[in-house]
C-alpha cells in the first residue's frame, strides 16, 4: 500500500510529464509563420518554418508585392518565391518545401531596397524531395525525327508542372516544347522548328542532346544518336 505521500508525488510527476508532452507536440504542430506584407515593408525582419512547409504570404499593403528569394535552385532560378500579389490577396510560397535548416533571405522585387527578409528553417520536419525525371531517347533515325520530332521517355518521380524540354544540335537549338509530367513513365516529342529542320536535313548522322528542364530540381538530359 502507497503512502500518501507517494502518491501524490507519483500523481504530480505524472501531470508534469503530460504538460511537457502536450506543449512539446504543441510547438511541433506550429505552423510556419505568416510572410506579411505592408505599404513597401515586410511586418518582422525575420520569419521562422519547419522543414517541408510552405508559409503563407499576405499582402496587407495597397501597393503589389511578392516574396523572391535571393538564392538560386539546381534549376538556376529563385529557391522559392510568389506570384505578385495585389493588396488583400493571399498566396503560398513555393518551393520552400524542399529547403533544409538554414537561414535564407529574400526581398520583394517590386520594393528591393525597402522590403527584404529573412527565413530560417528550422531542424523540426522533414523536406519534400526535389522533382526529379530521367530521360531515355526513342527517336533513331533522322527521317523520323524530321517527321515527327525527337520522341524521349521521361520517367518523372512525382507530378511536375511546366518542364521544359530543349533539343540542341551542337549549340544550337533546333526544337523545343513545355509540358507537365505525371509520375512515372510517358513519352514527350520535341517538335522540330523550321530552322532546325534545315540543320538536320542532308546529315547522314547526327548528335542531338534534348535537355528537361525540372523546376525545382535538376536538369535532365538524353543523348539521341540519330542516322
């Protein structure tokens, strides 16, 4: 049999470990903090989020404003950014579900010397993994290629909007096409220009490199040997 005193020691231990699991989710489940935006000033120097989260911008201002990170992808554009917003309007800031822990900053480019911040990402969460795609070439021939334009598979990790497919003979660029990808396997055909046409027409073999262009993520690239 307990003493008194132990139990209420034991009862108080135990409510003491509640609170201290209660707060510790609580401060888990945070949501990232709110970008805000006022007339040509951000509200706070800066703004704090987990890693695979997505903050909120919210233009408070008058003026149009926007959140463009300094910073440069694998893809060689903006780590992260917004569409520009008018006043009232809200948006999510994309591509900073794929940042790690760190500190980046980043500036409107309407107001840049006025409006410029920071966002730190914490080591709480886990990042999304970056878009990715592989690319196979399917065309083998110059005729078919003049006919119907370079066929490549690409086979993409995830859903990925707006990937841009170049083919490029030599330093030249001889056709070119935009499309979004569903995950897994599909084929893409870069059509031909006019110009690019002409360059290939009369070969009797030809290099051809056709390079995806993955937001957020890394280029990829396909060697097509065409005869």
């Amino acid at each position: 049999m307990l003493r008194r005193g132990t139990a209420g020691r034991r009862f108080w231990v135990a409510v003491a470990v509640a609170v201290v699991g209660v707060m510790g989710y609580a401060a888990y489940a945070l949501a990232a903090d709110t970008i805000t935006a006022t007339d040509d000033f951000y509200s706070a120097p800066t703004y704090t989020m987990n890693q695979g989260e997505r903050p909120t911008f919210a233009n408070g201002g008058v003026n149009q404003h926007n959140v463009t990170a300094q910073q440069n992808g694998p893809d060689k554009r903006v780590l992260f950014s917004t569409p520009t917003l008018n006043g009232g309007q809200t948006a999510s800031v994309d591509g900073t579900q794929y940042l790690t822990a760190g500190t980046y900053t980043f500036f409107c480019t309407i107001h840049p010397t006025t409006m410029q911040a920071t966002l730190v990402v914490t080591s709480s969460g886990t990042p999304q993994a970056r878009p990715s795609a592989t690319l196979t070439s399917k065309t083998k021939t110059i005729s078919k290629a003049l006919k119907k334009g370079i066929v490549v598979s690409a086979n993409a990790s995830t859903a990925i909007s707006g990937v841009a497919f170049t083919a490029k003979l030599g330093k030249a660029t001889i056709g070119k096409t935009t499309r979004s990808l569903a995950a897994g396997p599909q084929n893409v055909t870069v059509k031909l220009t006019k110009a690019g046409k002409s360059k290939l027409r009369g070969k009797s073999k030809a290099s051809v490199t056709i390079t995806a262009d993955i937001p957020f993520g890394s280029p990829a690239t396909a060697k097509s040997k065409l005869k």
